[in-house]
C-alpha cells in the first residue's frame, strides 16, 4: 500500500520567486470509495520542521482497521516537504497554515459533495491528529464553527508552549546544512531528536528518509530553513511563554496564553491529549487542566517519550485507532 501524492491551489502569502503557490498531502485510501455511504477523513498534520510521511505508520493501521469508507490525508504544511516555500518567512505561522488547511477542508467536502450526485450529500465526517504544531493549527480550526471537525487528536500540544522548549527548538531550526550520505543525516536527525524516545534503526531510517532531499555535495532537509525566521524573532523579542524581558512584555504572553485557552475551551470536537511523559513542551500541569477545561480532552502519557510521540509504537498507535475509529 502506497499514498498518492496531490496537490492544492492557495491564495495569500506567495511562493518563493513571486509565484502563486500549492500546499501537498499525501493520500491513503479511495476517494472513490463508496462515495454514496458515509465517509470519514482522517487529516493528519505534522510538528514545526517535520513532513507528512511521519504518519505513514498511523495510517496504515487506521485503514486496516476501518470498518467504513476511510481516507487518511496528511499534509505537507507550507514550507516543507512537497509544498511551496514562502517568498515573506514572515507569514511562516499558524494563521497561514490554518487558512490553508482551512480551504482543504473546504476542498474534500465539495468534492465529496460533487460524487454523491446529490444537493444533500452523506454527511462527511472529518477527524484531525495533529503533532505540535500541526496540533495548534487543528485547535485553531476546531474553535471555528462550522468547519466541522469531529474528534481531535492533540499530540504533545497545548494552550502554554513551555519557554525552554521554544528556545531549545530555536537553537537548531534550520542550522542543519549539507550531510555527506544519508546515513550520515539519519544518524544526526537521530540524535537531535533523542526526545521522541527509543526507536529501531529501522524506524529512525523510515522517519528520517522522506525528510531528505538530494542537494550538490549530498542531503539536505526537506524544509525550508527560513521557518525558523518567526520562531527566532519570538524568543528574541521575549515573547515565548515563560520570563520575559519586561512587564508588556509579560502582559503580552498572559494575553497569548488567555487567547490559546479561549481557543481551546471554544472546541466542540471530542479530544483526545497525548502527552511523552518527559515533553519539555507540553507540561502535566498544562495536560492535566486540559482534562477539566473545555472540551475536557482524554489524557495519555507514555513514559520514556519526550517531544513528541512519533505514532510508530504499537502502544502509541492503538489508542489513537480505538478513538478515531469508535462508531
């Protein structure tokens, strides 16, 4: 079984060089799949400098355990993977991402309109998994009415981004230059991403292959590097949740933090908060208010898991399954 890769049209920030610009997914599953019957999509968004292929295990399993139509999406957010880099870095940020995802779902549900042949088509039900940042782009989307979104899974993620993990995350965002060989680059990718705990040299070769691209003199990563423009200009100005430089700065953070909770106490959708129970970025304090706030998220926590869970072990991908797939 292999995904088909597509691509979409989008409006707002430009493609480098000036260009109009396209954001890609990978599919799984039929979208000619009993487009008559309920249908359920499964849309699956990736973390900060990662890509689509991260969920190629989740997605595996979902469509071999689906009892219904199912078609599992997972993005490419813009500036990586097989989606356009911007011309501004500045517009590298989640207001971007979510109006692009935003005019995806618009996307599926005409198109899932236009192959029922009917004005009232079968309802289309439209579920999300987001790792980090890919999480805070679905609660951005999630808090919106009408866009429908079903259930939620929120992995590593939530309304108070820890400061330290902001600057740890700064320190190597697009520094990585040109590696020799790719086993030179899956050994480094490896090593910097320690946090998302023990994985066979297989696994770490499966997730790090699809975050390569063949450059003069060797491998580079498959993103970008001026996504790492924003984030840097925030832990610079003392923006990143935690101490700041001065008082407006630190009322500014309080008005970040309230606006992130508002967010997420505005979701409908069912949720459920995986947590690496050594995440610098998701506290359990911040976890546990989840729990008793809003949408009152399920919690799960692996432990010896940091930033973030990567869906690969069996233990973490068999609950994520059961949620998604309950009737």
């Amino acid at each position: 079984m292999e995904p088909v890769l597509h691509h979409l049209a989008v409006p707002g920030p430009l493609a480098t060089h000036g260009e109009p610009r396209r954001i890609a997914w990978w599919e799984w599953g039929s979208e000619a799949a009993a487009p008559k019957g309920p249908a359920q999509v499964v849309l699956c968004v990736h973390g900060l400098t990662r890509q689509a292929r991260d969920f190629d295990v989740l997605a595996q399993a979902l469509l071999a355990q689906a009892q219904r139509p199912l078609r599992v999406l997972c993005v490419d957010v813009a500036g990586r993977g097989h989606s356009d880099w911007l011309a501004d870095p500045a517009a590298y940020g989640v207001p971007t991402y979510a109006a692009d995802l935003a005019l995806l779902l618009a996307h599926l549900r005409a198109n899932h309109a236009a192959a029922t042949g009917s004005a009232e088509p079968a309802e289309l039900a439209i579920d999300w998994v987001g790792t980090s940042m890919g999480g805070l782009i679905g609660m951005a989307l999630a808090a919106q009415p009408g866009l429908g979104l079903r259930r939620l899974v929120l992995n590593d993620v939530g309304p108070v981004i820890e400061a330290a993990a902001l600057r740890r995350i700064a320190t190597y965002v697009g520094t990585q230059g040109v590696y020799a060989s790719e086993q030179d680059a899956v050994q480094a990718l490896a090593q910097l991403h320690r946090g998302f705990g023990p994985h066979s040299p297989e696994q770490w070769l499966a997730l790090s292959r699809p975050m390569l691209r063949p450059v003069q003199g060797g491998w580079a990563l498959h993103y970008d590097p001026a996504i790492a423009q924003p984030l840097r200009a925030l832990v610079a100005a003392g923006e990143a949740v935690g101490s700041a430089p001065d008082p407006s700065a630190g009322a500014a953070i309080h008005a970040g933090e309230a606006l992130l909770w508002q967010m997420y106490e505005a979701i409908t959708a069912a949720v459920l908060l995986l947590r690496g129970a050594e995440s610098d970025l998701l506290s359990h304090a911040t976890a546990l208010a989840m729990t008793q706030r809003g949408p009152r998220a399920r919690l799960l926590e692996f432990a010896g898991v940091g930033h973030a869970p990567t869906l690969v072990a069996p233990e973490q991908v068999a609950p994520v399954c059961e949620f998604l797939l309950a009737p």
